[in-house]
C-alpha cells in the first residue's frame, strides 16, 4: 500500500479548522484530553480495485486503512466510507512523524484471493484547535476534501489493471529482494560528459521489462513510490562519491510538492554538494497532474541546487507550455526524431526545428538516441549541445 500525502498544501491553505466552524453533532471531550488533528484518508484507486477485484477487496482494502491509523494513533471515526476515512486523532509527536509511521506501515500489499494489491492513499490534514468541551463533525472536514480534489475514476479495463498490478508486485518484489539496480548511461558531447544517467535494471527470471515496468506503475498509480526509491538511490551514489554527476528520471505523475518528498528534499537541504551534482529528468511519458504544482516541485527543487532536465521533448505528454512553466535547464529531444533525421533532408528540418525551439527554452539541447560518430556529427551541426 502506497500512501501519497498532501500535507505542504493543506498546511498553507489550512493550518487549523477551528471549533466555531463546526456544527456540534458527535462530543470527542471525553475522548481526547489535548488537541488533536483531522485527517481525511482516501483510497485512490479503491474504484479500480473494486471493478478489477470485485466488492470483496474493497471492503478488505477499507479495513487495512482503518487498522494501520488505529494501530499509530488514538483514532475517533467522524465518517467513513468506502475508500474513505474521516478521523480525528491523537498522534505521538508530529502529523508530518505519523503519515511517514503509515506510509510505512502501509507498504506492503493486501492480498485478495492470495493475489497482492497494494493501495494508493492520499491524505490531507489540519492541526485542529478544540478547546474543552468542544464538538466535531463531519462539517469541519470539508476544507480537507476540497484539499484532496475529485476522485480518480475507476480504471477503463479491469483486465490490464490486473496485469498492472502483476506488474507493480513484480518490481516492488524485485526491489525488496535487492534485485534493482543501476545503469549509467553518459550524457556527453564536444565538450565532454555533462552527467551520467541513471537508468533501471531489474534483474531476474520473473523480472519484467522496463518497458512494460514504469507505464504499469503509472496506469496504477504506484510511480511515486517506485521514483522515491530511485531518488534514494541517486542520492546514495552522490553521497558516496563527490566527483559524479548524475541524473535521475522522476515521472510526471510524481511531480507533485507535498509530504511524499520531505525525505529527498531534507537530504538535498542537508548536502547542497550533493544536490548541485543531481540533475532531476522529468518524463511525460504520463500527464502531469497539476502543471502549478510541477512548476512548485521543480522550483523546491532548484531552490536546493539541482538542476531540471525535461525527457522525450516532442513526444508524449510533453508540449510547449509545460516547459515554459517549470524552465528547465536542459531539455532532451526524443531519439525518435534523431532515427528519422537519416532517412530524409525533410526529417533532417524536422529535427533541426525542433533542436532550435528547444534552445530557446532551456539553456542547454541534449538530443538522445545518438549511438554512433555520425549520429553525433549530425546533431552537433543542427545545434545540439549534447
């Protein structure tokens, strides 16, 4: 189960829901004898697991949630519903301490009829100020709805969520089993090799291609965890040696600043040596979910001193206005382009149009897919820094 936190948002848009707001139907004074907070939990994709699952894994789905906050925290339920859970708690230390304690807890799947299903969760939360005597109701949650936004529907074919989902328990098997690793691939040109690149390998007989790998997480909606993973990692290799340059790819779908990202950005806070040497590649190979809160993450992120580099320009998700929002340092233009610019002087334009567009919105042209002398020849002559 995979738990994605929206507290940076809800705390500056509501640091505190207060009594007054209320309407008193169900007295908690009894219960609690300091301040607690409110929560609202929501199981993303508790429709997709009920029309892929069936009702039985819903309701299973429901009560893991329920077990995992009541296991961390004094809990009073004000509502519930399927895939959702309204509660005010008691929480040792801070609410930042405690999602972190439930994403723990909660990474590890639920398994329906002995298949895994992991789960994914978003949260939003205020510091509450109760006075004694004091009411809640489900009316002082309403702020924290409108922080989590719509509900995803539910996915279009339930056969290809189950093949997902095989997926997903395949890398994140692989992962705990210690069978990721890294493969760096050099990004260089004239004037030498700008950073090395991180790319994923999985290794073993069950394994399944990275092709298939990342669009699964990302139809499922379990690519924020597996890009937490590959951040640690990155970090771990610029940590351990201060000489490298290196690059990790973080979807779209995970470019989002809240809670899921305290960890990262503390250890890019902590070693802003660490942080100049990381260059973050965002790939649209998925929609961004917000390009507000893209543009928000990348500047979190180059406020530390990494730089940010866009993947696949001219292909996918990927278009004029999300660049111009989050002013990458470097944008990459598809190997697609580079394979055509050989067989024809109208895809040679092609490729020289979009090296020049690209130049005019990132300080420095990385094409990709070059893997022969002439293939850098001709990229370097259309205007390719890289």
């Amino acid at each position: 189960m995979i738990l994605a936190g929206r507290m940076a948002d809800t705390a500056a848009r509501f640091t505190t829901v207060e009594a007054a707001a209320a309407h008193p139907d169900i007295s908690v004074a009894s219960v609690f004898h300091c301040a607690p907070i409110l929560i609202a939990l929501r199981i993303d994709n508790i429709r997709s697991i009920a029309k892929a699952y069936g009702e039985a894994a819903a309701l299973a789905s429901q009560q893991h949630l329920e077990a995992a906050v009541a296991g961390l925290a004094t809990m009073h339920v004000v509502d519930r519903a399927l895939g959702r859970l309204d509660a005010a708690l008691v929480v040792p230390g801070s609410a930042e301490h405690f999602t972190r304690q439930l994403r723990s807890v909660l990474c590890s799947p639920i398994r329906h009829l002995d298949v895994p299903v992991f789960l994914t969760v978003s949260s939003a939360w205020s510091a509450a100020a109760f006075s004694s005597g004091a009411d809640i109701s489900p009316a002082g949650f309403a702020a924290l709805h409108d922080a989590l936004g719509a509900s995803p529907p539910a996915c279009p074919d339930a056969a290809r969520y189950r093949r997902d989902m095989a997926t997903a328990a395949q890398v994140f098997a692989a992962t705990a089993e210690g069978r990721l690793f890294p493969a760096w691939q050099a990004v260089s040109g004239e004037s030498g090799i700008l950073y090395h690149e991180c790319l994923l390998r999985l290794v073993g007989d069950d394994a399944p291609a990275v092709s298939d790998a990342i669009p699964a997480l990302e139809r499922t909606g379990l690519v924020r965890a597996f890009d937490q993973i590959m951040v640690s990692l990155v970090l771990d290799e610029l940590e351990a040696d201060p000489a490298v340059r290196l690059a990790v790819n973080v979807s779209a779908a995970s470019a989002v600043l809240d809670s899921w990202w305290d960890g990262a950005l503390a250890r890019l806070r902590a070693n802003p040596a660490a942080a100049r040497r990381l260059v973050v590649e965002i790939t649209e190979t998925a929609a961004f979910a917000s390009i507000s809160g893209a543009a928000r993450f990348t500047s979190a992120l180059r406020e530390r001193g990494c730089r940010i580099a866009i993947d696949d320009f001219g292909m996918g998700f990927s278009s004029v206005r999300s660049v111009l929002a989050l002013s990458p340092d470097y944008l990459k233009v598809d190997a697609f382009f580079l394979h055509r610019a050989s067989q024809s002087a109208r895809h040679r334009s092609t490729l020289a149009h979009l090296i020049g567009l690209a130049g005019t919105l990132a300080a420095g042209v990385i094409v990709e897919g070059v893997e022969t002398e002439a293939e850098s020849r001709l990229a370097a002559a259309l205007g390719a820094d890289w």
